[in-house]
C-alpha cells in the first residue's frame, strides 16, 4: 500500500498531521491501564499519507479508532462501530480490532485501497483497517450503514484478507450475514435484483463465482444477495454455530472437505438446495 511518493511530506500538512498524532495519544489509556495496540497503527497509518488528514478529528472506541472528517461524521461511524462490534463478536467469538479511515474524497479513498477499486463500494476492508468511501457511505440510509460497517468489521476479525483462498461467495456472503443479521430488513428487500431476474425467469444455475464480485461486475448486486442467502440457508438448516464452523473449516481445508466434515453436504448438494431455497423465498409461484 505504501509508495515513496507518499513520503514527500510538506510543512503545513506535517504541522496539522502533529495535531491528529497528540489527539491520538490523548485517546489512549491511562499509564497504569495496559498497552493499546490501536493507537501505534493508528498512528501509523495517519504518518502514511499525511496530507490527507489536515481536517482530522479522532474518536476511539472500545474496539476501533477511527480518523476523518467531518468531525460529525467521525462520532457516527464510532457509534455504528460500536453495535457492529457487538454483533461481530455474539456471531465470530470475538470482536474486530481496527483502524477505520474517512478520507476527505473518492479519490482518497482509491489511494488508501489501491490496487482495489472503489467503484460501487461504500468501504473496504484490509487485515486491520476500514476505509470509508464518503461517496458511498453518504449514499445509504442509517440502516445500510450499519449494515455495511458490520460487513467490514467481519471481514476484519475474520482476517478475510489474509485467506485469499476462500472463494469470494464464502467471504463475502458471510460477511454479509452478520452484517444484515439484526437489520429487520425483508429477505425480498435486501436481495431485489435477485428476486427481479427470479420473477423474470432468470434463475442462478451455480453459486456465484469471483469474478461477479469483482469492481465494474454487471452482476455485483446479485453475487452479494446470492451469497448472502447461501450462508442464510446454511444458518436456517444447520444453525448459526455450525456456518461459523464451516466458515473456519473452510479457510483450513478448503471448502468441499469443510462441508463434508461440519455439514454432511458435496458443493453440488448444497448448490441444489441453496437454489431450492432461493426459489422458495423469491418466487411468488413457488411460495403460494
């Protein structure tokens, strides 16, 4: 992520990025209390690209900082960071550590996540980091916020990053399951172009494979939703402890030997009655 380009510090953006380092010090614990290990990366982070942060506020909370701008802003994701947390670690075991960065602009955003690209993404997620695209973000309601932050810190406290193994339907469509979990939304609601191209005939014949995910993908909103209901059926049929178990499994083992070993089920089984279930929930004909 670093490039020496992004070491040519000038005066005026190290004079205030010393502001956003001394608030950073202030948000640590007290002497007596133990080391937090947040703050040197925050710290860290913010000396790697310091001109972005000369409008920086900074908000710790109990389990991630984050920095950006505007100041209003900052105190919402910390408090939607907050519930995600929480949901995070009743679902994972335990909760994401991280480091949630708000640039100022989309092309911020671009530099903080390159090589990936922003394109029809709210944030991205890294092995300790979230980085906020403020176009994105600023596009959903409060609920698709706190969905999406939810996301994000799964993939953290998974390590989704460092498993570039799993396949995107996994990763993601887990991900998603937490992050959708406590948003009351209906399953017609959070999968609508899915259930469009269901009322229309137009009926997936696999799970979905890496490249609808990718950036520019004409099925992007439809690998998400596909994803989503194959760990939703999954958690339905198994419970939610035995998902997470084949999720773990899956990053060891990969994922034919995980569904054997904590579900009893073949890819080609368990793509049938995903497909039997997608169709259940989805079409009106199938339901009646």
């Amino acid at each position: 992520m670093r490039a020496v380009g992004r070491w040519e510090v000038r005066p005026a953006p190290v004079a205030v990025l010393s502001v956003v380092l001394a608030a950073l010090a202030l948000a640590g614990p007290a002497s007596a209390a133990p080391p937090d290990p947040l703050l040197p990366l925050a710290r860290s982070i913010a000396r790697e690209h310091p001109a972005m942060w000369t409008q920086a506020s900074v908000a710790r909370g109990t389990h991630v900082v984050v920095i950006g701008a505007p100041s209003a802003l900052v105190r919402e994701i910390t408090a939607l960071a907050e519930q995600a947390g929480r949901t995070v670690a009743a679902v994972w075991g335990r909760p994401a550590d991280a480091v949630i960065l708000v640039p100022a602009t989309g092309e911020q955003a671009a530099e903080l996540v390159a090589p990936a690209r922003v394109e029809g993404f709210a944030a991205f997620a890294g092995a300790d980091r979230v980085v906020i695209d403020p176009a994105g973000f600023a596009r959903l309601t409060p609920t698709g916020r706190q969905v999406v932050l939810t996301h994000e810190l799964t993939h953290v406290a998974t390590d989704a990053a460092g498993d570039p193994g799993m396949p995107a339907w996994l990763r993601e469509g887990f991900a998603d399951y937490v992050g959708y979990l406590h948003s009351g939304l209906p399953v017609a609601t959070v999968a609508a172009e899915l259930s469009r191209d269901m009322r229309a005939g137009a009926a997936p014949a696999r799970l979905p494979p890496d490249a609808d995910f990718q950036a520019g993908s004409t099925r992007l909103p439809q690998a998400y939703e596909e994803a989503w209901l194959a760990c939703r059926y999954i958690a339905q049929r198994f419970g939610e402890r035995r998902l997470v178990a084949f999720y773990r499994e899956a990053g060891r083992t990969g994922v034919p030997r995980a569904l054997r070993s904590t579900l009893g089920m073949t890819v080609p089984g368990l793509t049938d009655a995903w497909l039997e279930y997608v169709t259940r929930l989805l079409t009106p004909a199938a339901a009646s």
